[in-house]
C-alpha cells in the first residue's frame, strides 16, 4: 500500500493534468492544438479519443530529445557523414554499426508517425521536411548498410516518395500552380516506377505489388484529379470570357 505522502503526490499529479487537459480545451471537433514554446519550438498536441493525448515536437526528433546535443540522430549521423565526405572525398565506405542503423530507422518511423498528422492537418511544408529527412536515410542504409539491414527501411521507400511528392504538389497548389504540382506528382510516378523495377529485380515481389497497387495507384489517381480540376479552371476561364464577351457585345448594342 501506498504512503501517505505518495497519495498526495499522485493526487497532485493528476489534478494538474486534469487542470491542463481542461485548458487545452480538445474535444472531437478540436483535437489538436499547436502551442509554440519558450525556446521557439512549436509542440503539437493531439487528442484522437477521451481517454488518450500525445505531445508531438514539430521539428528535431518528435519526442523532443536532443541526443548528442543535436535535433536528431538524423543531424548527429549525417554530420559525421559529411565529415567524412570530406576526409575521403565519397561515402564509399562510410559505415554505421547495426544499433546505430536501428537507431535510425526507429527516429525515421517516429517522424512518419508525426508527418501522417502534419497531412491530416496539411502542414505540408513539415511533410515535405520529415518524407525527405527519410528518404534519405533509407537512401543511406542502401548505399552503406548490409542488404539485410537495408530492406528494413529500404522496403517503405514507395510510401516515402508518394507522400514527399504529395506534399510538393499541395504545395504548389496553395501557390496556384497546378502546372508545377502535375510536374512533382509526374516526377513521383516516375520514382515509384524505378523502385518496383529495383523490387523486381531483387525478387522483393511482395514489396512491388504492394507500392504498385497502392502508392503508384495513389500518384495515378491524385494526377487524374489535378487533370479534372485543371479542366474546370479552362471551362470556368471560358466561360467568364463569354460572359464578357456577350456583356461587351450588349453594351456596344446600346452605344448604337
């Protein structure tokens, strides 16, 4: 049983929490808030049911941490991989030990955790940052890990890229440049394309069919909707210049 003074303790705990949920204020309509802290660090802070809440930093490791007095592991490791581009002139062989690729590779899925909720609240500037941070490190573990290593990550390359290049056509959109989000989704396409072709080659079947039927189809698709709309845009263009056109034709009527 437990004391007296832990009891209180506890107790003093939990209406503090109670007092901080209470001003965060999420409910199901609002689960998510975004607060910026003293350091100038933005901490989302997510609600998905009653009874769970999860702080997520929004840059550096999402857990907050700063191992090695850096961000990430991602700046510590490939700090040292730029140091050592630069003694030997290529990263051919640069080698990290198997807990340091895990290491990595476990940052890597917290910030595919963290870059699936920047999307859903399309924060795709953070989208874009997180899906490039890990293709590169996959791109890494390919080029200097062992195979077997590698293909840990490596498998997930295809999710990697359709999402970076989802995020670089959101963000053109929101500049109103359907040309340049076509261009980023066309570019995606041809990505996908080259790792099934790399999965065939190695005989990762299962790993081609899924990033074929998913991730390409999902490119595919979304290209198709950036047709559709840019079609819209013509047809409204074209009919606002017939409007003009007929308006014109009306008031040169009068003029007569």
């Amino acid at each position: 049983m437990e004391s007296n003074d832990s009891i209180q303790r506890n107790t003093r705990w939990v209406q503090t929490f109670d007092r901080i949920l209470e001003m965060l204020n999420l409910d199901a309509e609002r689960p998510v808030s975004v607060l910026e802290i003293e350091d100038g660090r933005e901490v989302i802070v997510v609600q998905p049911n009653a009874f769970t809440i999860s702080r997520i930093y929004a840059t550096g490791r999402p857990d907050g941490m700063r191992p090695h007095g850096v961000d990430s592991y991602y700046d510590y490791f490939f700090a040292k991989l730029q140091a050592y581009e630069e003694e030997h002139g290529t990263r051919e062989g640069f080698q990290l030990e198997a807990e340091e690729w895990q290491t990595l590779f476990e940052e890597s899925f917290h910030r595919y955790t963290r870059y699936l909720l920047f999307a859903g609240i399309k924060r795709w500037k953070d989208v874009q940052r997180d899906t490039a941070a890990n293709i590169a490190v996959t791109n890494l573990a390919r080029q200097c890990a062992a195979s077997d290593i590698a293909w840990q990550s490596y498998q997930y390359k295809g999710y990697m890229l359709m999402m970076h290049s989802i995020a670089n056509a959101e963000l053109s959109l929101q500049e109103d440049d359907a040309a340049a989000a076509l261009q980023h989704i066309d570019t995606g396409i041809r990505q996908i394309g080259e790792f099934c072709g790399e999965c065939l080659r190695e005989e990762h079947g299962e790993a081609e069919n899924i990033t074929r039927e998913r991730y390409l189809s999902n490119l595919i698709e979304f290209r198709s909707d950036l047709e559709a709309l840019d079609t819209e845009d013509t047809e409204a263009e074209s009919d606002e210049e017939d409007i003009l056109a007929e308006l014109e034709r009306l008031l040169n009527e009068d003029d007569a």
